[in-house]
C-alpha cells in the first residue's frame, strides 16, 4: 500500500514541473513554428504538459483508491474538476497570447484610423483580459481545488493499513516545491481569495485528523502531503 505515497510525490512534481516547465522553455528557447510564427515554445510546451498531466491525476486517484472500481458519481464528479480544470488552461493559453499581440500591436486603447484615442480599453482587449485574468484563472484553481478535495476524500476512504504506515519523508519533501508553486500559481493568477480558504480549511482537517488515535498522520500521508503544502503556501 506504500504505492499510494509514492503515487502522490510522483503526481505533485509532474504537477509542479507541468506548470513551471512552458516559462523556462519560453524564455530559454526562442522557437517559432514556421506555419504559425506566433506561437511560441512556452504555449507549445503548455500544450503537451497538460496531455501529460491528466492521465497522471486519474493514475494517481486510482492508485490512491487501492485500485478498487471507482463508483458512478465518483468518477462523473473527478470528469467535471478536471473538465474545469483543463478548459481554464487551455482558455488562459489562448486568451494569454492574443492579449500578448494585442499590447505587441497596440491593440488596447480605443482608437479611430486617425489615431485619435477615446476613453477606456479596446472592447475586444477587454474580452481578452475577461477570459485570460478572470474566468479562466478561476475555472483552473477551482478544478484544482475540486481534484485535490478528492484525492483527500479517497485518502479518507482508503487509509494505510496500521501494518503499512508511511514513514512520510517523502510526501514532506515533495510537497515543500509543491506549495511553493501552489503559493506563485495563486498569486499570479490573482485567485488568492479562492485557494487561501481551501488552504486553511485542509490545515485544519488534517490537524484534527492527526489527532485521532484510529487513523494519524501516518495512515494518512496524503493529508500530511497537503498539509505541508498547504502550510508553506
């Protein structure tokens, strides 16, 4: 049953390296795509990490059950976060570079072929910003939040056994660049207020849990994991 801590450190830096990777790769690689010459290595890369990061959610949930058969509505509500999820990434990739070109093209302020500047923002720019700064950094974090309630939820359901208890270096170490990212992720995308609540909320849960003679941190390293990530973040 050790698996599933393995499970959990493996899945966290492929989440961490997921969302790190494309701005290394943006601003170390400066390659274009020859038929798309606006696309850039950082939203190439985005691309390919998120193919690589949900089959890992669902790997790792799977594990994390004890590889039982998932029920119906477990795994329709998984579908939904990760849906959420994956449409506030793809919808921030987009919206992200077309805003980029738009400032690049000086596509932001309302101005008439004269050149002769109005008041206020280009509508279309502040479409790009609605969907780039609001509703997609919104629709990402909560679906992270909704996938990382549920691997806490399947970690309830699915203790270590008391024969099988994790000795939890490993989820500490590994959730230790986990909650950085969680912390700049939050930040930038200006969604403190949605993720510090969910933050303080499994601090607490999993402190209380920790005290509970039947269970401890050490059955359940998953709440150890997010504790300390939740904690640094």
């Amino acid at each position: 049953m050790l698996i599933q801590t393995w499970a959990c450190v493996f899945f966290g830096l492929i989440f961490d390296v997921g969302h790190v990777l494309p701005g290394i790769f943006g601003a170390i690689i400066k390659y274009r795509v020859p038929q798309y010459p606006l696309l850039d290595m950082q939203e190439i890369v985005d691309l390919i990490a998120i193919l690589v990061m949900v089959p890992a959610v669902f790997i790792h949930n799977y594990i994390v059950s004890g590889r039982k058969n998932p029920s119906f509505s477990s795994v329709l509500i998984n579908i939904m976060f990760v849906v959420m999820w994956v449409n506030g990434h793809g919808q921030h990739l987009a919206s992200n570079a077309i805003g980029r070109q738009m400032k690049i093209h000086h596509i932001v302020f309302n101005e008439d072929i004269n050149g002769v500047l109005t008041p206020g923002l280009h509508p279309a720019y502040q479409l790009s910003e609605a969907f780039d700064e609001i509703i997609s950094h919104h629709l990402w974090l909560i679906g992270v939040i909704g996938l990382n309630a549920g691997i806490l939820i399947l970690q309830w359901q699915n203790p270590l056994p008391a024969n099988g208890k994790s000795t939890l270096w490993k989820e500490m170490a590994a959730a230790i660049p986990h909650g950085g990212a969680y912390f700049l992720l939050g930040v930038e995308s200006g969604t403190v207020h949605l993720g510090l609540p969910f933050a303080v909320i499994v601090v607490l849960v999993t402190f209380i849990l920790s005290q509970l003679g039947s269970t401890g941190w050490r059955r359940l390293p998953l709440f150890t994991y997010y504790f300390v990530t939740y904690s640094i973040s």
